[in-house]
C-alpha cells in the first residue's frame, strides 16, 4: 500500500476561522493575521481514512498545512514560500507518504512542483490532469441537464493561456459552434491561435462573459473577476479558480444561469473523512487531491502533473483510472451547495440568442 500526503493552504481567513474554531480570526486586522500566518511553520492538519477502491485498496493520507494565503504566495519572496512548500513536503515524506499533492496555489510554486520535486524523495503532482478532465465532464452534465446544446454554443475559455485552459481549449476546439480563448497576455493568446486557428481571442473578460452560452474559468488571479451580473441570461459557468474567479456575494440573485464548481468528485469508499474542514461537505475532495490518491492506488511512483506540461493523452488515462478506482463526479455543486432539479427544471425554459 502506498499512502500520500496532499499540501493545502487557506483560500481566506473565513475558512481558517471556520477550520481552526476561531470565529474572532474575522475581526482582527488582516495584516496582522497575515503577520501569523508568515510565523506559522507548515505542519499535518489532518489524518485521511475511509478511502477504499472498488478494486480492494486502501489507502491513507495526511493533510499537510501552509498557512499563507493567495495574496502571500504571489507576492512574498519566492524562496521562502518555496522553503514552506517544501517543509511541509518533508514532514510528509517523514510520515511515510510515497507521494505529495499540491493543491490551489501551492501547485503554482516551485516551478509548478519542479523545485518541490527536486528537493524530495518522493513524486509530486499538481492534480491538473484530473482537474481538467473532471470540469469537462461537469460541464458535459451540467449542459445536458440544462438543454444547452454544446454543438450550437459559444464557448469562452477564460485563463486559455494557462495549463487547465489550454487543454479545456483544445477539447472544445471542434465541439462548439464558437470557441473564445480569454486571457490577459495577447502575445500568449496569439500564440495558442497557431494550435487552434478557428479559435478567437479577447482580453476583456466580462465582454466574453457577456457573449458565452458556456463559460469555464481557470485563473491564478486571487480577486473575483466578474460578478454574476456579468454573466449571459441562460448561461453556464464552470468555475475551477479557487479563489473563485465569479464572486460569491448574493449569487442566488440570478436565478437565470448557474455557476457550477468544477473539479469536485466523491472519493471511493464508505465512510471517507478527510478530519479537516478546507471549504467542501465531508467526504468529498478537489479533484486534485483526487488525482493524488488515484496515483496511490496505482502505486504510480512518478511526477505525474508538474511543470505546467499537460497532455490530453494523461487527462484521458487519470480519467479512465479515476472510474478503475470508484471515484465518482460530485453532484452537480453551485457555491458548495447541491444544485436541485428544481433549478435545472427551472434554467430549462431560457432560450438563448446568437
């Protein structure tokens, strides 16, 4: 049995009040809490049990803590977010797992865990693979579900330029009626073109928004980009981004497109409890987590998703081992709530226009 370990670290201070039982964290001055959280060596938060595969096996993990937020990592030294990264990578290694996940954006460190890898013993992944081919097949359902016809759609692709975009890119490339790549670096956007030259370009996020039957966003951008307002009557937004890159604040406001949460699956196994609270229900993890346990079940001793390399071939082989193992596409979730039959009964009826 080869066990693993997962790095993760707060997406803001509400998840570590709620995580830690320290409601007061929400009133104390940000930049004192930042101050804490750069003192805060990296330490296991959490032990994993319950995960079984249909196959028989088991396996165990350890969740590991850096307690930098997004804001942190992007702009504090790079050496000394990497030398946290790889702390708790140690710390892993020493408990005995035979491979590390790094998830949100401690999977943009290091050289997207190339410099993790290198100062460990033990593979590193990044989970994009299963990230990616986990959002399509959220996006597939959830478009089937809300009779949008994918063939006939605009499709805006938004962080194109980014690993988990371009792979989204290529695999809508010839399946939509429309295909926008959306990014802040034209030069990069002109580039991906070249691959994929019935592809348009645009920088103006919130333009696309406002053109897209189908949206799938993946940024490293830490702030909400566009709020729900933004977004087409009839819509269908797959938000990967975590932070999220579609504001949370009063989204059942728009009772007439859904934003969904790419990238959440239900690991195998009767009572799977992960004994820690990073913003999900009990039982079900990121799909990059996942990716991390699939390698484990497979005794996979290899850097499977680092350094910003992703292959279509790898996306359709850590799927095919995903459904191997048992792990299951969550329900269709909207802000970490389920979305009902209602709802999609509801968007049914909205007619969109070219």
């Amino acid at each position: 049995m080869m066990n693993f370990a997962f790095v993760i670290h707060p997406l803001d201070v509400g998840l570590v009040s709620v995580a830690f039982k320290e409601p007061n964290l929400l009133h104390k001055k940000n930049s004192l809490v930042k101050k804490a959280f750069e003192w805060l060596p990296s330490f296991k938060c959490s032990h994993i049990t319950g995960i079984k595969s249909k196959q028989g096996i088991t396996v165990e993990g350890d969740l590991m803590y850096v307690s930098l937020l997004p804001e942190q990592i992007i702009t504090m030294d790079e050496k000394f977010v990497l030398s946290r990264v790889i702390d708790a990578g140690k710390i892993a290694q020493e408990n005995g797992a035979g491979i590390l996940g790094l998830g949100a954006y401690a999977a943009q460190v290091g050289k997207k865990g190339v410099l993790i890898a290198r100062n460990l013993g033990i593979p590193v992944t990044t989970g994009t693979h299963y990230t990616i081919y986990t959002a399509i097949q959220s996006v597939l359902v959830a478009a089937h579900k809300m009779d949008i016809d994918v063939k006939s759609s605009t499709v805006a692709v938004v962080g194109a330029t980014g690993g988990i975009g371009r792979l989204c890119t290529e695999y809508f490339a010839d399946k939509c009626r429309r295909l926008l790549l959306v990014a802040r670096n034209m030069t990069k956007l002109e580039s991906l073109t070249k691959k994929i030259p019935n592809a348009q370009i645009q920088t103006d996020v919130k333009k696309a928004m406002d053109e897209a039957d189908i949206c799938v966003m993946s940024t490293t951008t830490p702030e909400p980009l566009v709020d729900v307002e933004d977004l087409r009557p009839g819509s269908l937004v797959c938000d990967i981004s975590r932070p999220r890159n579609v504001s949370m604040k009063n989204p059942r406001r728009r009772s007439d497109v859904l934003v969904i949460d790419g990238g959440i699956v239900q690991p195998p196994g009767e009572n799977v409890d992960f004994n820690f609270y990073f913003g999900l229900q009990r039982g079900l993890a990121y799909a990059c987590m996942a990716e991390t346990i699939i390698l484990a079940m497979e005794g996979r001793k290899e850097n499977y998703s680092i350094g910003g390399d992703v292959l279509l071939k790898k996306v359709l082989e850590i799927g095919r081992l995903g459904e191997k193992h048992g792990f299951k596409l969550a329900r269709i979730m909207s802000f970490d709530s389920e979305v009902s039959a209602s709802a999609f009964r509801r968007l049914k009826p909205t007619k969109l226009t070219a």
